[in-house]
C-alpha cells in the first residue's frame, strides 16, 4: 500500500475577518465542522516557509462561506493579517480511518486500474465534485487525456490497496 504523507492539507486562511483576529477558512475536509471546532491542534505553514508551526483553535463558528476560527495567541486584526494566504495541515497519524468503502485520496493514488484484464491506467487521484460522488482520475499513460471513472459501487468491483488495483465492471469504458 502506498505510504501516508505526514501532513494532510485541511484548509488555507482566505481572509483576515473583523478586529479580533478572525480568519475565514477555506475548508479542503469533508469534516469541517470537526476539524476547526475549538480547540483542535492545527499546524500553520506560511507562505513560502517549509517550517510547519503548531496553533490551536480559540474559537469558531461557521458561515455560509465556510469556518470562521480565532487562533490562539493571534486576537487581533494585526496579529491576524500576517496569517493571510497560509495552509492549515494535521498529521495524517491524526486522521480517523474512513469509514467501510470509503478511501482517502492518497490511498488510491497509484493504483492501477482494471477493467477485466485490460490496463486501463494509474490513478492519479480523485476529482471531488460538490453535487455528486468523486471520480478517479486515471493516466492511462502515453500523453492520452486523463480517463475519468466514477468512483461508485455500480462501477468500482473491487479496491484492494495491498496490491494497488481497482477493478472496474469490464464493459464500463465500451
């Protein structure tokens, strides 16, 4: 199975918002709500800087364009504002399994792609959509255009990570 990176990307602070400090973030979780609630332990990679720094969150609350956090020791619109533009990671060691069926993306990255016993190509990662189910991204390789699978139980046979192949239904492609 393909490593786990060490971090995993949740979010990018997109806006310095208010006097005290509040930051509107771009979330880049299926679990937003959690992942930003108060008191969880993030980690801060400023623009251009390797160096990852440890923040925990003093407070949020939600809007209709995604959580609004206060990080501790940063209350202020000055304090804030340098924050503008940086990356919000945890551990992957601190991600919960998925649930049954469910992969996250660098899971499946690299995977190679079946349809009976027909190579289809490499999974070079997942496209989310807002409306409907991810789809795989599959290289078939050679400089041909990206082939994209839907990522559902109708399409999808089998996923075995241990031995990095997807079986789809073998008529799918045609």
């Amino acid at each position: 199975m393909k490593e786990s990176p060490e971090w995993i990307l949740v979010g990018m602070i997109k806006r310095i918002h208010g006097p005290h400090g509040e930051m509107l973030v771009m979330p880049f979780t299926d679990h937003a709500e959690e992942r930003f609630k108060a008191g969880s332990v993030l980690y801060l990679s400023r623009k251009r800087h390797e160096e990852r720094l440890k923040v925990r969150t003093a407070s949020s609350r939600f809007s209709h364009r995604g959580p609004v956090i206060v990080l501790e020791g940063y209350g202020s619109r000055e304090k804030a504002l340098p924050l503008f533009g940086a990356n919000l990671f945890i551990r992957a060691a601190d991600l919960a399994a998925p649930e049954a069926g469910s992969y996250y993306s660098f899971q499946v990255e690299g995977c190679e792609v079946y349809a009976g016993r027909q190579l289809i190509g490499k999974v070079a990662g997942l496209e989310e959509t807002p409306r409907a189910n991810p789809y795989l991204k599959v290289d078939p390789g050679e400089g041909k255009p990206l082939v994209l699978i839907p990522f559902v139980s109708d399409v999808v046979r089998s996923v075995d990570l241990d031995a990095r192949r997807i079986e789809i239904i073998e008529d799918f492609l045609g």
